[in-house]
C-alpha cells in the first residue's frame, strides 16, 4: 500500500531539507545536574548497572521497598542517552509484546500476564502523581489500524468491546487519513510521556530518595569476592570497585557483561522523524482532538502520535541489523529509511504536504527471539538481569523492576513463579549467520505484508520453532 501511494520524491526531499540529525527528545528534556563520576573505591547493598528506564526503575523501586538500602548506579554515558532518551514515548500495559506474543509463547499465564500488566501500568500513573514525575503523561489510549483490506478482520482480535472497533468512516473522524480502513480503540491500556523527560525525572527521584548516580562510569566486569568473608561481588570501572551486597545488570542493547548471555539478542536499528509544530490549520486538518497514539497492523509497522507542542513523531517500519551485531553511532543516520518513513507520513496524511521535519534519528534496540524481557540470575543469586524487550520498554521496564528486585531477594514471588520469568528465550545463532537469519526473515515479513499477511513456510517454520523478528 505504502508504495502504491507514494508521493512525489521531490516532497520527501523537500520535508527533510535541513532536518537536524538528534533526538528531538533529548534537546528538549531539561538538563540534569552536572554529571557526576565515581572515582573512589565505595560499598552498597545494591549497585545497578546502567541509567535507562530498567536501572532507574530498578533503583528508585529499591529504595522504595527498603529507604535504608544503599543503592549505586553506575551509567557509561549519561542517564537515559540511548533507547530510553530516543523512543516512542508508548507506554503500553502489555509485559508480553502485545497480546497476541504473549497468547502464543504462555497460554497457561495469559490472563495473569494481562493482568499484571494492567496493575503495572496502573502503579505506574500512581508513581509518576506521587512522585511528582513532570513527564507529560498522557493516558490517551491508542488506535490499532488496518491499512489493508485483509488487515480489517484482525482488528476484532483482542477487542473487548463492540464500541472499540471503528469502520473507515469512524476512525476518520478521529484522525483523518485515506489509508486507514477501520481501527480498534484502546482506551485505557496505553499512554503516552515524553521519554526523555522520564528519564531524567527518574534519575531525579532516585537521587532524592538517596540513590548515589555516578555517570561516565562504564562497569568493566562483576566479579565475585575472594576475601575469607564472601557473599560479595565487586563491580569494577576503570577508575574504582564498589563492593555490593547485590548487583542489577540493566544494560539493555549493549554486550552483556555475562558472555553466556551475549547471543540471546541482537541490536537492530529503528528509524524516527519529527515534524516541526503543526499550525492550528495543519492541526484542524488532521483533526486527533483526542491525541492517541498510533500503530498499525503490519508486519513492518509504523508507530505515530502527538507531541505536547503537536508536533507528529512518525516511525518505525524498518529495523536494521549490520552485520557483526555491533552498536556504532553511525548507524543512525540512514538516508534510505528516513526518506522511507517520509514518503510512507505524506500517504498517510497527504493533506499536510507543506510540513515539514526538524529532527531525524535513529537508536539501537536490544531484540530477542521471543519479543519480550527475559530474565536471569547469576553469582549465586547475587546478581540479577532482564534484557531482549525489543522496543516494549517504556511501561514493561517498571515491572521487570520488580522482578529483578524479587530475584535478588531470593522469595518466591507470583511474578518470579511465571513461566515468562522462569524460562529463557532460544539464543540467535553466532555472526555472520544471525545477521543471515535477521536479513532473510526481514525479507519474508515484507512479503507477507504484500500478500494479504499470508506467512509462508519459512515465517511458518520460525514460528513452529518459538524464534522470530519483530520490525
């Protein structure tokens, strides 16, 4: 569809003359205090590793179980500078990747996980009020669309209600774009923030609850004590050790710390543009008086919405893996997907053909091959870990949290008993044989959005065998 209804290449490259290559997010989040090393041997309870969504939750949670738990966090650049400081800003209630993911993978727990879910999202709203968390928090709800005749049916699934889902006619009124043929409304399940502003408020409270954050502070390795006294683990940078009673890995897209762990995901780039400021005729044009967020039910799907300044971030689509699974800076600039999501934004909303966009930018996420966050622990239970959320992270990090913290405590708990938490997702194969597999999955994704969704026996085989790749 996207490329039947193309616009003219000369608008693409128009809108995207002089687009600053940043993450929109990241300029415009107040700066945090001055960062602040660790440059002196120290010893916690707690020290996490890494300063996005996963370690800040993770720390400002711990403190709020146990005030007088010493709690460090160390960071390799600055809180929240990657995944966390770069993405949609959807905040879903779904731990699982959608329902859909979590129905195939754990029949048994569905309900539980869709329960736990909705309760995370929920004490997630109550953290950001209580905590005073200045996010621009929306609960705005999201509209799922079919783009596609054979996409409509689908939309029936997971509704809870006939008024959830809206015809052509419906959903136009809503957001008016000729290529959305009906779309299920989710009212309550997600909502949307400013990711940037999240972090940084996160990194903020975690402080204030008295969490030590040291930035430019790479860890270098976890070992385990070898003094008579034990049942310690020394995290090491370049500069100091802390020793710590237990030790948090939250580092997301970047190489385990645990070689054991390294190929249970893969980085892939995801591709973002945002508009500058729609004009109030722009914006009357379009109409999204009620400012959900928006997906659609493609393979290769685009993820859109609303700023608090009504600006439109518009991604998704492609994901990228390079060869060698490595994370360079310089994979964030990629001209052929930019221009891609732009052409795709002037078919969705052809009426705005005069916008324009100010940022581009890309990140890396942390890809597994069953979707969602794994979880392990390491070190005799000392240590603990979550990874692989591929994209998920803005609400399921909160509840991976949880779980970590749980693991650590070493009790038994109804999240730690879950299916989801106790088994492990199957590890991609060694480079260049992933980048392999990711580049010819890609290719059948895109086929079966070209032909009426229908999975062909390789996707078919992926499936049978619990692998897969998410765009």
């Amino acid at each position: 569809m996207w490329e039947r209804s193309a616009p003219d290449p000369a608008l693409v490259h128009r809108a995207l003359a002089g687009t600053e290559l940043a993450a929109y997010w990241l300029q415009d989040a107040p700066a945090g205090p001055t960062p602040e090393q660790l440059t002196s041997a120290t010893t916690a309870d707690l020290v996490v590793v890494g300063g996005g969504y996963l370690g800040l939750w993770t720390a400002v949670l711990a403190k709020r179980r146990d005030p007088a738990r010493s709690v460090v966090l160390l960071e390799s650049e600055t809180v929240g500078w990657a995944a966390s400081g770069r993405n949609g800003g959807f905040c879903e209630a779904s731990i699982t990747h959608g329902d859909e993911n979590g129905r195939t993978r754990w029949p048994r727990d569905q309900e539980v996980l869709r329960r736990l879910g909705r309760q995370n999202l929920d004490a997630f709203a109550r953290d950001v009020d209580e905590l005073e968390v200045d996010c621009q928090f929306e609960r705005t709800g999201s509209l799922t669309v079919a783009v596609e005749p054979h996409q409509v049916p689908w939309l029936a699934d997971g509704s809870t209600s006939p008024s959830d889902l809206l015809d052509a006619a419906a959903v136009r009124a809503e957001v008016d774009s000729p290529v959305v043929l009906g779309a299920r409304w989710d009212r309550h399940d997600v909502a949307l923030l400013h990711p940037a502003r999240l972090a940084r408020e996160l990194a903020r409270v975690a402080r204030d609850l008295g969490v030590e954050v040291f930035e430019h502070s790479p860890v270098t390795e976890v070992v385990e004590d070898k003094k008579p006294s034990g049942g310690r683990l020394t995290v090491r940078t370049a500069r100091a050790g802390i020793s710590a009673a237990h030790v948090v890995l939250a580092t997301g897209v970047f190489p385990s710390l645990l070689r054991r762990d390294r190929l249970r995901t893969v980085p892939v780039y995801d591709y973002v543009l945002m508009t500058e400021p729609l004009t109030s005729a722009q914006k009357a044009s379009v109409g999204w008086a009620h400012r959900q967020g928006i997906t659609d039910l493609a393979n290769q799907f685009h993820y859109v919405r609303l700023s608090a300044d009504d600006r439109i971030l518009f991604g998704g689509y492609d994901a990228v893996h390079h060869a060698g699974g490595a994370v360079r800076s310089r994979y964030e600039d990629n001209r052929a997907s930019y221009e891609r999501l732009a052409s795709h934004f002037f078919t969705m909303f052809p009426q705005l053909e005069d916008v324009r966009f100010s940022h581009r930018w890309g990140g890396a996420i942390d890809t597994c091959t069953r979707f969602t966050a794994y979880y392990g622990t390491a070190k005799a239970g000392r240590l603990a870990y979550a990874r692989g959320f591929t994209g998920l992270g803005v609400g399921s990090t909160r509840f991976a949290a949880e779980v970590l913290l749980d693991l650590i405590a070493g009790a038994p708990t109804e999240r730690t008993e879950l299916e989801m938490v106790r088994r492990k997702p199957l590890p991609f194969p060694p480079e260049p044989v992933a980048a392999l597999g990711v580049a010819m999955t890609r290719a059948a994704l895109d086929r079966a959005d070209h032909r009426q969704g229908h999975r062909g026996l390789f996707l078919r085989g992926l499936d049978a065998a619990g692998l897969g790749f998410d765009s």
